[in-house]
C-alpha cells in the first residue's frame, strides 16, 4: 500500500538536504516555554539571505504547531509555490512568540512568557547576571 503525500516527512527531507541554493525556505518555532511551539514562521529568500521576500505565519493556543498536519501542509504548498530549493529549520523553539515593540514595549521581558526572561533563546539556558 502507497502512502500520499506527507508534508511533514518533504519538509525534513529538504532540510536534511543542506544547501541546494537559492531560493532558500526558513522555517522557526517560537512558544511560551521550550515544550510547547505555539507559533511557526515560515519564510522565504529568493535571491539572496539578506533580503526577506515572503514570510507567513501560523499559531495556536492549545497544540504544539511542530506536531499539526494540517500547519505542514501549509509550509510545504507555499514553499512549493515559491519553488524553493533549500529549507532550513532549526530544531527547537527559539524564544517567545510575542513581537518585541508589537506586543510589548522594546528592551522589556515578555510579561506573558516569564519563561524567557533571562534566557537565551537559542539554547533556552539560563544566562548570568
């Protein structure tokens, strides 16, 4: 029996690939704390990683959107709309979902993620004062 398509599994392939060129597709997770993605930014470079092109955005409050189909599916149809060549994603969550100077004033801690206060949000370890 043939399994269909898998956005997902297309996803981790592209990104296992390394770098095929341009244009290349971002993918990164941003939660509450480093268990639970709440939101996803997908983006897209097309002639040079310098210059931003195309990024959408997906959340939500309840489930982890690293583990939502549907949210893949939406990754992978507009990557490959936008014919894009390499993906690269990195494999945990990487900060806050709130935009600093949107959601919250600029310089301050999130007041809704105490969680990454004080951190750092590339390895979520605690940084010294």
């Amino acid at each position: 029996m043939k399994i269909g398509w898998q956005p997902g599994k297309w996803l981790e392939k592209k990104a296992k690939l390394g770098n095929r060129g341009l244009p290349v597709g971002t993918i990164a997770y941003y939660g509450p704390d480093d268990r639970r993605a709440s939101k996803v930014v997908a983006s897209v470079f097309r002639t040079s990683l310098d210059e931003l092109d195309e990024m959408r955005k997906w959340f939500s409050d309840t489930s982890d959107v690293r583990r939502d189909g549907k949210i893949a599916g939406e990754i992978a149809a507009f990557f490959r709309a936008e014919e894009v060549r390499s993906v690269s994603m990195i494999d945990r969550i990487i900060g806050c979902p709130h935009e600093e100077g949107i959601d919250y004033p600029k310089g301050e801690a999130c007041p809704q993620c105490p969680f990454w206060t004080g951190r750092d949000r590339w390895t979520g370890e605690k940084l010294k004062s």
